[in-house]
C-alpha cells in the first residue's frame, strides 16, 4: 500500500474522519502492513495530505473545509495561504494568524467566500516552519535587547532575553528562534552570528540568501562523490554514442557565462531546408538518480545567479568541469536532430547520446557584432562559422516568424545588468538588450523543447512538462482598464487568445509606456510551472512543452533526460510506475524551488539598484510614471532601469484624487492629472538600504504628447 491507495480510499468512502483504527478497517490493511501503514499515516499528515483532528481522527483536508498551503506574510500583520493545489489564494486576517510567520507550511480552514470569489479563513495548524533563524538588525528597547527582521513580510521583533547575545546598536545579527510567537506573545531568541554592516555590500547579499534559506555549501558525500566523478571523458563512456565530434559545433553564451549546457550546429539541405543539432551537457550520465549528488541537486531545484557570484545546483567540478561543453575537449552530450523545411516546419527530430567537441565559445555580443555590424576582425577571426551563423539567423528568423504567427507572446523586457568592481560595490546598472544572437539560442532551445516534449506526449509516457496555464479573467480586468485610459483600441473580453495580447503589444511597442504596459501583462499572467499533466503553454502559444536545455542549473531537466533515455532505451513497466508515483512531487518541489530563486534573484538586484542610487541623492532625472496608487506614483528612470516612488504628501501644489477605476491621479483644485506612462522629472530624495525603497521628490510632470489611438 502506499499514499496514493490511501487517498484513493479515503475519497471514495462517504464515512467522516475516522480514528487509526477505523482507517485500517476502512482500507482492509493486513497485520503484516500495519506498521508501514502507521508510517505513511504519519508522513502524511506532517506533508499536509491528511489533516488530524480532535478525537485522533485522520480526514482529508478538502472534505473539511481545509487547505494546505505556504503562508505570505504582510507588514500589516495578515497573510494569504497559497494552496499546494493550486487556485486562489486565502486571506487571512492578522486575528487568524495563529502564530504562523512568512513562509510557514500551514493548515488554513476556509471561512469565508465573499460574492467576487476570494476567500477567507484562519490558520488552525502549521505544517513546518521556514524561519528558524531571523536576519535582522540589533536593537534595544527599554533596555531589552531586540531582532528587527530583515524580512518586512515577518511583523514581529524578536526579543533577546538577557544572557542571550548583545552586540553594537545597527549591526546585522542572525538570531535563533528560541519560541516562535503566538497570540499576545512575540517570539524569543538568541544571537547566533554577527553578520557586520548593512552598508557592506556582502552583508546585503548574505541577509538575502539567509532569508530564503539558500544552501551555500556542500556536504561531505557530495564533495567525495565529486571529487570521484571523471575529469575527461573515459572512452568507455563514449562508446555507443554518435560521434558529432567532426560538426562544427560551438556554444553562444554571455560574456560572465562559467558553465555551458548547450552547443549548436547547423548544416543546409538541398531545397533550402536546414539541419539543426541542439546539443545538452548530458549530466544524468554523471549524476545517477538517488546518489547524494541527485539528492542534493533535487533539494536545491535550480542555479541561482546574483551580480558576481552564482550559488550552483551542481559542485564545480561538473558544473564548469566534466559537464560543462567547454572548447576543445570531448564531452557527453544528449542531442536533438531536427529537420526544417525553408519555411520553418520540423519535418523529422532525432534524439540520441552523442559524443561531441565544442569548437569555439562564442558570446551574444560577438555574434551580434558579426551578424549585425559586419566586424571585419571578428568576421575573419571566426571566418570558419561565419557562414554557420548567417544560416542560423536565416532559421531563427524563419522560426520566430512563424512562431509569432501562431500567437506566441514576446515579453521584451531588457533585464538589469548590474555591473560590479573588484570590491563588490556597484559601478553602473544598464539595460541589457537583447540582440539577433539571443533570438538565435532562444528560438533553437524552444525548438528542441518543444521537439522532446511532442515526441514523449506522442508515447504516452509519463513525463514532466512545463505548463503554463491561461490568466484569470478578473487578473485582467485591472489590465484592461489601463488599457483603456491609455487609448489602446482593443479591449479584453474573458480569457483572450495569446495573438490579442500579442497584438497589444505590437501596438505599445515603440510608445513611452511599452516597458509599462508589458509588467503589467506579466503581473497579470499566472507562472509558468512543472506539471506531470500537459496542460499546454498560453504564452508560447504552445500545445506541448517541456525543459530539456539547461540540466547543470535546473533539476526539471535532468530529470526530462532521465525519461527520454528510460523511453530510447525502453524501460520496463515497474519503471514507468515509479515514475509515474514519483513526478507530481518533483512537480510542485522544483516549481517552488524556482520561485524561491527567482525571488531573492529579484531582492539582490533590487538591492544594488538602491545601492547605486545611494550614491546619487540629490541628483534629478527623467523618467516615465510606471504605477498609481492612492498613496503615490511609481516611476522608472529614462537612464538606468531603477524605479521609484513620489510620495503624494510630497507633492505640496493640491490634494490628488486615486480614481481606481481609470487608474489616474486628478488634482482636486488644478485637475491636473498623472497617468501610467507620463514623463515626469525627478529628484532622489532618500534610499532605504533596509527596505530596498528609493523615494523620488517631483520636479515637473512634462508636457504628455497626444496618444495615439486606433
């Protein structure tokens, strides 16, 4: 018996929760499994699948009004239970709270459904805690030593009782939650580790990855079992593999990029069609499933990059060593061979262990510089690929072409590079466009993708898909009404096609509110995730899709190459079953896992953009309006991609009017009015290095050019 057979009877008996007993009896569990049984009973109810109550008796969480979910915290003191399941959040008020801090695994029972949908309830039992360790910085308050977190989310001071820890007023301290709180009661700890100074750049970074609990470094077992993997390729290895070692194949990465997953090849068929290799490090061959390497790499989920230093799924040695496609040496790759007509239809794909040798290490601005300026010493340099790199740019033309078409949806959103010095300080954060040598590798990575995923759904196998389900009509509503104050001349009705979205898009493309107009469309999306269903991706426009590219930082891919290989190499039943069990939880684990990362990705950029502007009070700038609210505007710099807030108490000329439905500011007295997408002139005024907030003063609002319309 295992937890599925458990579920499956308790959601066909019409019965209540019942005592152990009653559940043994219920599901005829025989003396010999009683024992196992208890175990899972357990487990299961400490992951939040059964829900013990008064009396001992064991329910299922939906039949009691219940759900499972992890808690986001606010500053104000309430929270929302994201469910495990899936669906709309559920409020909770801070009465309800029950104890339970940001980021904690909770039980919340369902009170409440108020007319628009949204739910209410209160936290009855928490699952696991996430913070057991609180950053923050030292205090002392009527004499009494205290932890103000880091984490605005978490709304309690810690209270250092005496004998604990005492450390300089300011500094930043980790403290070890001794009793977590409850009603009427903060929580206790003490003073484990004195970080330094909130002014320290490192500081910053470290009370980041503190907060989101990112492993920094590797165990005993997994460094011994690194240190026995190969650091060449043993022929042994490569024997059964397609040589592709005589393909002129290379890899495009940026400039700082240490470790390479994917090499390209190209060759023209007669009639005009294209042959494309997409080549991936192939690491399941090093990485064997259930060994401390494995486990590791499952509990971390993904890479995760900061400015100047990256904390890896994989240890060095396979990450910019044996797995890594770096020039001029022999490596395992797991490659699809593709065939496209001239217009950009795949007629044939192939997927098969191969044995390859990365001949160059190209980066996106070199190619650029070939494809688009026509640099004669690059262009000489790399003579040899030139003519490579002019076919691929005809097929990832014809590939985003036909793409597009199809209705697939292109966030253009350039990112923040933010460069560093030898110190760790900010030097300057720029826009990083992307150019023809991105579009390149994104469009052969989705074609490979898109390749793997459509033959393992043809084969009915079990498999772990990237999905990306449509947004929630009312998500859109708030979207649709700034397009209309905007003048946009379509509208959103229901769920619209990706192509509506798309054409949206299209026509704020080149205005003063394009960058705008496409966050408020990602805000508005759901999150692409993992899935053992094929659920579809809305915004590829895609039917199937999976991640197959980048097995060194994303553990979905590696476990993709584990499937397609157990598939080529046909795989007996009771593996297909232990899949089977195995890929809801990889599913959800690796979704949260990504989450995680892109998150605190997101605060330490933040956080260095605060940096920079620290350095920079006083100065005025340009910059578009990118928010409203009823308590101030957002705005984003012309000259560095930093946004701010003009606090309307800061605007001293009338009282100004949130009119939530156009989403605009009118002046009680002036009328004058501030909308999304205005240019404005500003002043830095203050930075919060605690908070990461920079606070801007109005100079101006510029004269608005007339908009478009139609």
């Amino acid at each position: 018996m295992d937890k599925r057979e458990i579920l499956k009877g308790m959601e066909k008996s019409s019965k209540g929760p019942l005592t152990l007993k009653g559940l043994l009896r219920l599901l005829s569990v025989p003396k010999g499994e009683r024992e196992t049984f208890k175990r899972l009973v357990k487990e299961m109810v400490k992951e939040g699948t059964l829900v013990r109550i008064r009396g001992n008796r064991y329910g299922l969480p939906s039949k009691m009004n219940l759900l499972v979910g992890r808690l986001e915290g606010h500053p104000d003191g309430y929270g929302f239970v994201i469910p495990d399941e899936g669906g709309r959040d559920v409020y909770v008020g801070p009465k309800g709270m029950g104890g339970a801090m940001d980021g904690d695994r909770v039980v919340v029972r369902i009170e409440r459904t108020r007319r628009d949908g949204r739910r209410e309830g209160s936290i009855i039992r928490i699952l696991e805690r996430r913070n057991r360790e609180i950053v923050g910085v030292y205090d002392e308050e009527d004499g009494l030593g205290v932890v103000v977190p880091l984490n605005e989310r978490i709304p309690y001071e810690v209270i250092i009782p005496p004998g604990k820890g005492k450390v300089p007023l300011g500094k930043v301290v980790v403290a070890r939650i001794l009793q977590f709180p409850a009603p009427h009661r903060p929580p206790t700890g003490r003073i484990v580790e004195v970080l330094g100074d909130l002014e320290d750049p490192m500081v910053g970074v470290e009370v980041i990855i503190r907060k989101h609990n990112l492993p920094r470094l590797f165990g005993e077992e997994v460094k011994e079992e690194a240190r026995k993997v190969p650091k060449r390729v043993r022929k042994r290895d490569a024997s059964r593999r397609k040589d592709l070692r005589d393909l002129r194949t290379f890899t495009i990465d940026g400039e700082e990029a240490k470790d390479f997953d994917d090499a390209v090849s190209i060759e023209r068929l007669e009639g005009g069609g294209y042959r494309l290799y997409v080549s991936i490090a192939d690491v399941s061959h090093y990485v064997k499933d259930g060994s401390a390497l494995d486990r590791e790499a499952y509990e971390r989920g993904t890479s995760v990059y900061f400015p100047g230093m990256v904390i890896p799924m994989l240890p060095e040695a396979l990450s910019n060593g044996i797995c890594s496609l770096n020039p001029g040496v022999d490596r395992l790759a797991f490659t699809v061979e593709m065939d496209f007509t001239p217009r950009g239809k795949l007629k044939r794909a192939d997927f098969y262990e191969s044995l390859i040798r990365s001949k160059e290490r190209l980066t996106y601005t070199q190619v650029k510089r070939i494809l688009v300026d026509k640099d004669p010493d690059l262009m000489e340099r790399y003579r040899e690929m030139v003519k490579d790199l002019k076919a691929m740019e005809g097929l990832c033309r014809t590939l985003r072409k036909k793409r597009m078409e199809k209705g697939s949806i292109d966030f253009d959103l350039p990112e923040a590079d933010v460069v560093l010095d030898l110190t760790g300080r900010v030097e300057d954060i720029v826009r990083e466009e992307r150019n023809i040598a991105h579009f390149v590798i994104e469009e052969f990575m989705l074609a490979a993708n898109k390749a793997v995923a459509a033959f393992m759904a043809e084969a009915g196998r079990p498999f772990l898909y990237r999905v990306h389900e449509p947004p929630e009509e009312e998500e859109l509503v708030h979207f649709g009404e700034i397009l209309r104050g905007l003048g946009c001349p379509y509208t959103i009705k229901g769920i619209p096609s990706p192509k509506t979205l798309q054409r949206i898009l299209a026509y704020v493309e080149g205005r003063p509110e394009e960058r705008m107009v496409n966050h408020l469309l990602l805000r508005s999306m759901k999150q692409a995730r993992y899935s053992e269903e094929n659920l579809g991706h809305y915004a590829l426009a895609f039917p199937v899709y999976t991640h197959f590219t980048s097995p060194i930082r994303r553990y979905p891919d590696l476990v993709v190459h584990r499937l397609l290989k157990a598939h080529l190499k046909g795989a007996s039943r009771k593996v297909w079953k232990e899949w089977e069990k195995r890929l809801p939880e990889i599913a959800i684990h690796t979704s949260k896992r990504e989450r995680v990362a892109m998150e605190a990705e997101r605060e330490v950029v933040d956080l260095k953009k605060v940096e920079f502007m620290k350095e920079r009070l006083g100065e005025e700038f340009s910059g578009i309006v990118s928010g409203i609210t009823s308590f101030g505007i957002f705005v984003e710099l012309d000259e560095y991609p930093v946004e701010g807030m003009i606090h309307l108490s800061t605007i001293p000329d009338d009282y100004y009017i949130f009119d939530e439905r156009r989403h605009i500011l009118r002046g009680e007295r002036t009328k004058r009015v501030f909308r999304i997408g205005d240019p404005v002139r500003v002043i830095v005024e203050r930075v919060d290095l605690l908070r990461r907030r920079i606070d801007f003063t109005l100079v101006e609002k510029v004269a608005t050019p007339l908009r478009r319309r139609g």
